[in-house]
C-alpha cells in the first residue's frame, strides 16, 4: 500500500507536464548574451502555464545537488532527526573545501552558507528507509536515492527537471506538500532571500562538478501580490565563475517576464 500511494503521489507531481508551455525570446536573449547552456522555467501558477527558455532541457533530468537541501530539511524536521531549524548539527571535524562549512551549525545557518556535511549528517540522523519514504512520498523528481543515504543528491541516482523542481516549489510555497505545516512554515523561512516592492523571493543555489560539465542550479519562487511565481534554473558549469551567473541569470530572467 506505501509503494501505491508513493506511485501516485508521483503521477500526480508529473502532471505539470502536461502545462501548456510558451517560450519566451527576452529570457533565451539573456542566456545567449551571457553565452551559457541552459534553461530557465516560470510556473505561473494562476494560469497553470509555463513559460521559459530551451523546453526540452527543462524536462531533462539532473542530479539536484544542494538544491535537495530544501527537501532535506522538510523531511527531517517532519520525522524529528531536528527538532528546529535551529537545533545544532555536527559538521563532522574534517577539512572542507569552504572554510565557512567548518563548523557545527543549525539548518537555518546551514542552508544560507549551503554546508554539505551538515546536511550529510541530517541525512544520516534520518536514515536511508525514512529516507527513502519521504522523497517516493512528496513526487520529487525520480524519487530514487540508492542504498547510500548521504551521497544521492550529489552524485546520484536522484535526479529531477527544472519543470519538476518548479512544480515542487510552487506545492511548498502554497503548503501542499505531505508534510507537517509548521515543517513547510519553517523550511520557506530559512530560504527567503530578500523582499522588495510587492513580492517576496525564496530560493535555493546547487552546484555539481560531475558529470563534466557540472550542472549549476538556482530554484525557488516569487510571491507578487498574492500570485506564487515558481522557478528553476539549471547551466552547464564549464569554470568556476559560471558559478555566481546562476543568480544573476535568474533574477533578470524573473525581470524580463516582470515577476521581480
């Protein structure tokens, strides 16, 4: 009975699909003018419409990277590996990459500097079946994770599309996900990036190096005048300064179709 409510949790999470789909030229401009291989996806989810640059890599499959640090965190506030999205983790005491990630820290400090062993180490407190339950369970893209419970994001065999990443975000930013309210309340509490004249901007940065080129990720959503903007944004990471174009390719992205 778990694996048939999982599977239609699933169909139902693949419908969007099935969105009338408009591409726009001013956002495949943007990515011709900063000379990048990707794709952009709205989900205007007034309107059940999509509209983006490069439609067939927006329903193509990635590997999530830090992007599941989103639903990582819903899952283990949802069955306790935290209590609060301040309760303190341990990073483990190794060297890492990023001197910032060097520290034992809660999910609200960890998503902002996106610390991976943190996040390595809520995976492990949850554990692989509960793991495994709750990503069949909330339709997130292919829903597999292997039998390694703190890996699956980074290098696989979980993988999803931008237009499954934006079809996600917008249940999460409505409350529709198979999980707690007050999980959902916290989790777009720690992703909120910024406000301005009338709306509000969550999001989520990932970054995989493999396979070459890596994949770079930016998702999240708009809430304008009581509309849910839903986005994904995913580039082919060729050198390390494509990088920090994920952001700002997505924000005049979001302009050019006057979201922000």
């Amino acid at each position: 009975m778990k694996h048939l409510f999982a599977a239609v949790i699933l169909l139902l999470a693949n419908q969007v699909h099935a969105l009338d789909w408009q591409d726009s030229p001013e956002v495949a401009k943007l990515f011709d003018i900063a000379g990048l291989q990707g794709t952009f996806v709205l989900y205007d989810t007034a309107t059940d419409r999509l509209i983006g640059h490069d439609r067939s890599r927006a329903e193509t499959r990635f590997i999530p990277a830090s992007t599941f640090k989103i639903p990582n965190s819903l899952i283990g506030l949802s069955v306790g590996a935290v209590k609060t999205v301040d309760e303190v983790l341990p990073y483990g005491g190794k060297p890492q990459p990023i001197k910032a990630w060097e520290q034992d820290m809660g999910l609200r400090e960890a998503i902002k500097v996106s610390n991976v062993p943190v996040y390595q180490e809520l995976a492990r407190c949850i554990g692989l079946e509960r793991m495994r339950d709750n990503v069949a369970g909330m339709g997130f893209g292919n829903g597999e994770i292997g039998t390694v419970v703190d890996n699956f994001w980074l290098v696989g065999p979980l993988q999803i599309s931008a237009v499954e990443q934006a079809e996600f975000l917008a249940r999460l930013a409505r409350n529709e996900l198979p999980f707690p309210k007050d999980a959902q309340t916290k989790v777009r509490e720690i992703i909120q990036l910024e406000q301005g004249n009338g709306w509000t901007l969550y999001g989520k940065t990932g970054w995989v190096n493999v396979p070459n080129p890596g994949i770079g990720w930016w998702v999240g959503w708009v809430i304008k005048e009581s509309r849910v903007y839903s986005f994904a944004l995913n580039i082919d990471i060729m050198q390390a300064s494509d990088a920090a174009k994920r952001i700002e390719l997505g924000k005049a992205s979001l302009k050019s179709l006057g979201v922000l």
